[in-house]
C-alpha cells in the first residue's frame, strides 16, 4: 500500500442554489455550503485521516471548504497548495447565466450537449476533455508524487475537475465520466497501490 488520496467537491455555493452556470466565477458558499464542508471535515476525522499535504483551485469556494475541513481536523495551519489548474471547468459564455434561461436561449439539446459531451465546449469555454488537459498534467506533476511518498493528500476542487481526476483514477471513458455525479461535501477516499493503481475507493456518504 502506498499513500492515500482524498478527493472533496466544495460546498454548496451560491451559484449552485440560484442553478446558475458557475465556471471561473468566484461566488461564496450558502450557509448549508459550510456545514457541508464542516461535515466533509467530520467524515475525514470519523476515519482516522489526518492529510499531510492539501491542494485547492484559485477559486473561494474550494479554498473555503479546505479551511473548513483542516479546521474540523485541528491541522488549520496545514500546508495548502492553491492552483487555478484544479478549478472548475470554464463556462465561457454561459457563466453566470441561469440554466433555464440558456435552454430558452440556445435550445435544449444544445445546452444538454455543452454540459454533458465530453468534448464539445460552450461558446468560449472548456469541454471536460479540455478540464482534463489541464488537470492531469498537475495531478501527476504535483499530487501523485506525495500521495506514493505514502502521505495522505487532501484535493478540496469542484465538480468537473475532480470528475477529470475519478475518470483516470477509475478508468473510465469520455461517455462513462460524463455521467458520474459528484455531491458537494462529499469526501472521495483513494488508497493507492505503489505502481499508481487503485487498492480501494470509498466514498463517506451519511
């Protein structure tokens, strides 16, 4: 067994209450959006984790949920790695707009195709491939070294970029990761073997 890797959707954000496209943008968390990092916090501790090492987007609302959770954990000090290679996918043109509004804009089937291809980007933003390009790159560069030293990492980021880094590390296609829903506050727990494979995944609902 080598190291462990833990994976962590923030928290609800304001964004994601009014249904809103979020991409780049920088809204706070809701109220429940903190306790869900709290809890996040709780889950890791209820398992004995202790991360040795933390990484978050350039992003609020995933640097939020990693204070959160260090602070539940008593490591608030921590060293945390921030990079805007771990945020959320771009939106481009659709950022900040309601998601009814750009069906009512774009159509329906246009507006499904942006958000759940694999490789076809909105106007101006990222496909979940070009989310991809940028987050693999990082994770093997930056996060897989530690986490084979046999530390445990701690990775607060979003939906889409964390799904770039689940679509590796359970070996799924472009079709298959386009269809993994990730919850907010959700802590992910990898424990890898020391070739880079997967020993066990967890994921600490409830």
């Amino acid at each position: 067994m080598s190291g462990t890797l833990i994976l962590v959707r923030h928290g609800q954000s304001e964004w994601n209450l009014k249904n809103l496209f979020t991409g780049w943008r920088d809204p706070g968390l809701t109220e429940l959006g903190h306790e869900e990092a709290k809890s996040a916090g709780r889950k890791i501790k209820e398992r004995g984790l202790r991360p040795d090492i933390a990484f978050t987007s350039a992003l609020s609302r995933a640097q939020v949920t990693n204070d959160h959770i260090l602070e539940v954990l008593g490591i608030s000090a921590l060293e945390t790695i921030r990079d805007q290679a771990l945020n959320e996918r771009d939106y481009g043109d659709l950022s900040g707009l309601n998601k009814d509004d750009a069906r009512q804009k774009w159509g329906e089937e246009q507006v499904h195709i942006w958000r759940r291809s694999y490789d076809v980007p909105p106007p101006g933003g990222e496909s979940l491939r070009d989310t991809g390009a940028r987050v693999w790159p990082y994770y093997l560069r930056m996060i897989l070294p530690q986490v084979l030293r046999g530390k445990t990492v701690l990775v607060s980021a979003h939906g889409n970029s964390l799904r770039s880094l689940v679509m590796v590390l359970d070996g799924l296609s472009g079709e298959e990761v386009v269809k993994v829903e990730l919850a907010t506050g959700v802590p992910i727990v990898y424990r890898l073997n020391p070739d880079s494979t997967v020993a066990s995944k967890e994921i600490l609902e409830g």
